[in-house]
C-alpha cells in the first residue's frame, strides 16, 4: 500500500473536520482525497472515520502511524480546545484497549500518556448515556450520537467478538490490512462487515454477520461483495461466510449451487465467575 504522506494526513483532517460537522459526506471526502493526493481509498475512508470517531470521544478501531495520531491530536487541540483534546484521548484510550483484546500491540500507548500527563487529565474518564463525564469537571458534558438501536449494538458487539476471535475461528485467517482496514471494510460505496486473508493460500475471505436470521437477501448481499472483491483483487481467491444467528431456508436454497459461500450460525454462551 502507498505511503501516507504529511499531505495526505493533513488534509484527511481538514475533511474529518467537514464530515464531522455535516458539510461534507465521508466518501466524497475519501474521493476527494484518492483523485487529488492519490491516496488509497480505503485509506482515506479510515483516516476522515478516525478524526470524525476522536471528535464524537468514540471508540475506533483502525490503526494510524504514531506522527499521524500526535497529529490529529495537536489539531484538535488547536482547533478546538481542550474539553475537544480530552474526548479525543477518550477515543484512543477505547482504540487501545480494543487493539489489546484483539491481541494486537498499540503503536500510541505512549503518545496516550503523554497528552494525558501534559495536559494533567484525569485518566478515570468514563461514559454514561451517551454523555462523555470526567473528574475533572463534571458539567462539561458533551452530547455524543444519537442513541443506536437495540439490535444494531446487539450486532456491533457480535462483530467485536468475531474481531477478537477472528484468527482462532479462521486458522491461518488474519483481518485484512497492516493497519486492520479488513474491519468493515470500504468497497465501492459499500461495507464489508469483516475481511480475512490467508496469504498462504492466497486467498480473501468476506464475512457478513447478521445477528438475528438470515435469508436470501443476504445472498444477493455478499455476492455482490465477492463480485467487487473480485474485481479489486483479480488475483486471489475470492470467498464468504454469512454468520447469523438464524440461516432461513431461503437462503439454503439460494446457495445451493455456489461454492464460494459458505453458512456458519453462532450462538452465545454465558460464563459466571466469582467474585
């Protein structure tokens, strides 16, 4: 994948900023930024999400070079201040700790640190409905999103599992990407829920996971992924996987005849421990 230059991360900021502000569409700001810097496109949807994630004091997951990170962070600071810098720290204190249970290594635990000591915060920042609280000042508190469904956190929290588990359901699987882009993965237009590859075998594999049943439509759905994939990647092998809690009939039947797809259920297990 081609460097990320200084350019590139300075104005991936500059259009996280317009995202985050509802001026601009985070893919056409990732448009914007492959046709007149040449910036890989799944790159530049990444980088505009992390500065968009860091102003909400959301969780994100994909990984930046340190220089990027301290980066966005000085900006915001500038930009913004400090009640801004200090959502934006809650964000990478969520990415670390998510980097951890993936069993990844963090590249901006010290750059966390040390904005944390420089700036004398408290590290004990919690959230509480959907409203960033501290220590520090407890009547700084900042709106985040709108609430999600019920089902669609019932679904981020079965990806983030999938995520975790990743490599140990898929042996010789690993998510897609140095700076793991595999996760929700951006391609023309459209979202795959995880990508693996197996370099050994040369191949990619699509997962889409749907938390309650799953019928035809989502057929149509992931062929559509392998399609794309098929066309950015003509070199490998091209595969998928819908996970779901339920696999309708329907969609038995409609894969009957292709190879390529490939139909898990899950299901959730509960462990008690003493405490």
């Amino acid at each position: 994948m081609p460097k990320i230059t200084q350019q590139m991360v300075e104005k991936s900021y500059e259009i996280g900023v317009k995202v985050h502000k509802k001026q601009l569409d985070r893919n056409q700001g990732a448009s914007f930024l492959n046709k007149n810097l040449d910036m890989n496109y799944n790159s530049a949807l990444m980088y505009i999400g992390n500065v968009n994630y860091m102003l909400y004091g959301r969780e994100y997951k994909r990984l930046m070079a340190e220089d990027h990170s301290r980066y966005f962070l000085t900006m915001i600071k500038n930009d913004f201040g400090l009640p801004a810098l200090e959502k934006a720290l809650y964000a990478m204190k969520q990415h670390i700790q998510y980097i951890k249970s993936i069993n990844k290594s963090s590249n901006v635990e010290k750059l966390y640190d040390e904005f944390m000591r420089s700036h004398d915060f408290n590290n004990d920042i919690e959230i509480d409905n959907g409203i960033i609280c501290t220590d520090n000042d407890s009547s700084e508190n900042i709106d985040l999103l709108p609430a999600m469904s019920q089902n669609f956190v019932y679904e981020a929290d079965l990806q983030n599992s999938l995520v975790r588990q990743a490599e140990e359901l898929f042996p010789g699987y690993k998510i897609y990407g140095e700076n793991l882009e595999g996760i929700e993965y951006q391609i023309e237009g459209k979202r795959i829920d995880l990508l693996l590859e197996n370099d050994t075998k040369n191949k990619l594999l699509a997962i889409e996971l749907k938390a309650n049943t799953a019928d035809f439509k989502v057929y149509g759905q992931i062929s559509m992924y392998l399609n794309l994939l098929e066309n950015q990647f003509p070199d490998k092998i091209i595969e998928g996987v819908i996970i779901a809690g339920e696999i309708d009939k329907t969609l038995k039947i409609a894969i009957r005849r292709d190879n390529s797809v490939k139909l898990k259920s899950y299901k959730v297990s509960l462990v008690l421990k003493d405490e």
